[in-house]
C-alpha cells in the first residue's frame, strides 16, 4: 500500500472553520455496507439499535498555545526581543513540558520566556526541533495560569485561516470533558449536546467512556510514500475495568459497540490487541491501523472527514474497505458535507 491510494481532491472551501451550531444539528451521513443515508446528528439514535453502546473520549483539552516574549540585553543597556509562540505537547514531569516553539532559533538555552509578569517559562533543553520548558509553576496555579493566557491550539488547517477566539474555548471541547490532558478536541464527540445524550440513553442506548489524551502528533502529515514505514505518536489511554465490564457485558448480549470517535476506537484496539479481549488498561499507545487490520472490539464507528493522505483515512479504509471509503468521500464532497475537526460527521459499519 502506497500514500498516494489514500489521496482525494478536496474543494478548500468544505474545510469547516466553525462548528454547527448548535452540535448536534451538524449532518451525519450513515453507511451500512454499500448503502449510504444522509441525516443529521440529532437523529443518531435512529440507526442505532436498544443494547447497543457508544464509547465516548471523556479528555479534557488544554489551552495549550501561549503567546510570550523572549528578552536578552545585549551591548549594556540595549534589549532585544522577540514574540514567541508556545505550543505545549506533553507534561515530562512536574512543571516541565515539551512544546513546539516558534521560531525556536530565536530562543537560547536557559533563556526565558515571559507570558506575563508572573507566568514564564526556561527553555532547557532542544530535541528534534521542539523544546522542553521548565515553567515557574505547577499543579493548579499552572491550570489557572494556562485557562487566562492560553487559547485553543486549533488544528493547522483552521489556524492558517483564522486565529482562535473564546468561541472555541467552548466549541473545540466536549460537554463531558473531565480529565485534562489533550492538546487536540476528540472531535467527533463535539457533536455531542444534553439532549442528544439523553435522546440516546432514552433509545435504550448505552454510554460508557474512556479517556485518550489526544496529542499533536495527531496531524503530522505521513512522509513515506510506503505507509508501512510511517511511526505513530505515542499517546496516553486510560480504560477502567468498569468500562471494559460494560463492554464485555454488552457484546455478551449481543449489542454493538460503537466508539465515537478515531481515539476511542484506537484506545479498544490497543487493549484488545494482544488477547482479543478487553480488560481495565492504560499506557502509551501508537497503534497505527491501516488496512490489513484485524479490529477485534469495534463493530460501528462514528467520525468526522478525514484529511488526504493522513493515517486515519488509512484508519477509516481499514475499518470499512477501501472501495467503500473511496465511494462515501466523493458523496461527501458532492453533497457538499463539511470536512475535519469542525465539520460533519459519519457512521461507518462495515
């Protein structure tokens, strides 16, 4: 398999830069097998059957662009100084985070970067163009810190048409956001409002949740023209045993399990990867699917359009097949459905 079969052309203007409002009323197209219903989100509840259960990404997403300054004297009394965007990428240990910085080269070691009187950041150390930050605070002064000065950091492909705003404080988070740890929405799940999950409770649906912390990584385009050579991200995951009870109980009785979202779905496999079977878990995972896979927890799958050539439209054909995903996309962009994080969303069983 090469990275060209995974290309399509996309018209640049169904790239969604803010989200439907409200979530739920964004359109959903559902495939089953070679049949393919256009619909809307709120009717969710329709194509899913009582007993089923949906699998919801419960992270919490960091403001995690800063915007600082980096001063230095120079000849005396002269100071230099220049504008430097923060990204922050993953806690190390405490008070210190890798982050992508921008430009880096304007940033020395063991000097700092200011984002306020009070709230600044050493640079310590530069491996493989992102640098480690050794930050003033922690705990949850550093929360408060980040919540006042920070802003989304809104995937590249929005980013470069607009900056991010307090709208998408509320927009690129879910509504049952509660472990904070991603610097990336699980964006399928920002469809999701109140009254659509109680819709679904009320079908005789069920919900459970586990928790991904969605990097960066997540949009690093794939290089390597043989996809096999591609090396994921390492990501960290969390499934409680009652979650993986709830799971087993619902495939024991027949029902589907359907996880909202790449994530969750790369989070189930992960646990079920090396027995087949799922139990309480967590770790790293940089699980890469593509087509060949084998899923073995999975039976349904709702996510948004995917970017060409990226590794989870290779997730997505491995799900459903590849003729089918070639066949779903191009209704997609001929209807006129709004692409990536922003956009609409899809029901997928193969």
């Amino acid at each position: 398999m090469f990275l060209s079969d995974f290309d399509f052309n996309l018209p640049e203007e169904l790239i969604a830069t803010r989200p439907a409002n409200p979530r739920s009323s964004a359109r959903l197209l559902v495939a089953k097998g070679d049949e393919i219903y256009d619909s809307f989100v709120d009717n969710l509840p329709k194509f899913l059957k009582s007993g089923d259960r949906l699998v919801l990404n419960d992270t919490k997403v960091l403001p995690a662009r800063l915007n600082g300054v980096r001063s230095r004297s120079i000849e005396g009394s002269e100071i230099s100084s220049a504008k430097i965007e923060v990204t922050l990428l993953a806690t190390k240990q405490k008070g210190i985070w890798s982050a992508l910085i921008k430009p880096l080269r304007k940033v020395k070691l063991e000097e700092t970067i200011h984002f306020n009187k009070s709230f600044n950041a050493k640079l310590i150390d530069k491996v493989c163009g992102q640098g480690l930050l050794e930050f003033n605070s922690d705990g949850s002064e550093f929360i408060r810190y980040l919540e006042k000065l920070g802003v989304m950091p809104l995937p590249p492909y929005i980013a470069s048409k607009r900056k991010a705003d307090d709208y998408d404080k509320l927009d690129y988070q879910t509504v049952f956001a509660r472990k904070l740890g991603s610097v990336a929405a699980p964006t399928a799940s920002l469809h999701f409002d109140d009254p659509l999950l109680d819709k679904i409770r009320d079908a005789g649906v069920e919900i459970s949740f586990v928790t991904l912390h969605v990097g960066a990584g997540t949009f690093l385009p794939v290089k390597d023209e043989d996809i096999k050579k591609h090396k994921m991200h390492a990501e960290y995951g969390e499934i409680s045993q009652q979650t993986a009870e709830e799971i087993k109980e619902t495939k024991k009785n027949g029902g589907r399990i359907i996880p909202v979202g790449t994530t969750a779905l790369r989070l189930l496999e992960t646990a079920a990867l090396s027995t087949g079977k799922l139990s309480e878990w967590h770790g790293e995972t940089d699980i890469f699917i593509y087509p060949g896979f084998q899923f073995k927890i999975a039976d349904g799958l709702m996510t948004n359009f995917h970017l060409p050539k990226s590794t989870l439209i290779m997730l997505v054909s491995a799900f459903s097949g590849n003729d089918t995903i070639e066949t779903i996309y191009k209704h997609a962009i001929k209807h006129r459905y709004r692409f990536f994080s922003y956009g609409d969303s899809s029901l997928l069983f193969p």
